[in-house]
C-alpha cells in the first residue's frame, strides 16, 4: 500500500492473484476506499469478486 504506482500491477494482462492474497487485496480496497480512490477501489472489487467467484 506504500507502493507510488497504486494500483498499476492490478491492471497489468499479466497480473494473477489466487485465494491467498484475498486479505492483501482487501485491505488495500480498504486503503483505497479511505483515501476516497474510487477508481482503485473499484480494481479491488473485481479482483475480490472474482476471487470469490473462483471459490464458490
């Protein structure tokens, strides 16, 4: 969350997460919501819903 670039990686074709980064990725939405970002936050979301999607 320290990272200047945000979330730059996140938008990358070639980003993957799995299952294990979930608590990673939300607290950054949380990050991201508490500075108002709604643009980043909106990134996290998906990757979170996707994540969830992938679990079900």
């Amino acid at each position: 969350m320290d990272c200047v670039y945000e979330a730059i990686c996140e938008t990358s074709t070639f980003f993957q997460t799995s299952i294990a980064f979930r608590s990673t990725l939300l607290a950054q939405r949380h990050d991201a919501c508490a500075k108002g970002r709604t643009r980043r936050a909106d990134i996290y979301d998906k990757l979170l819903t996707g994540l969830d999607d992938e679990a079900s």
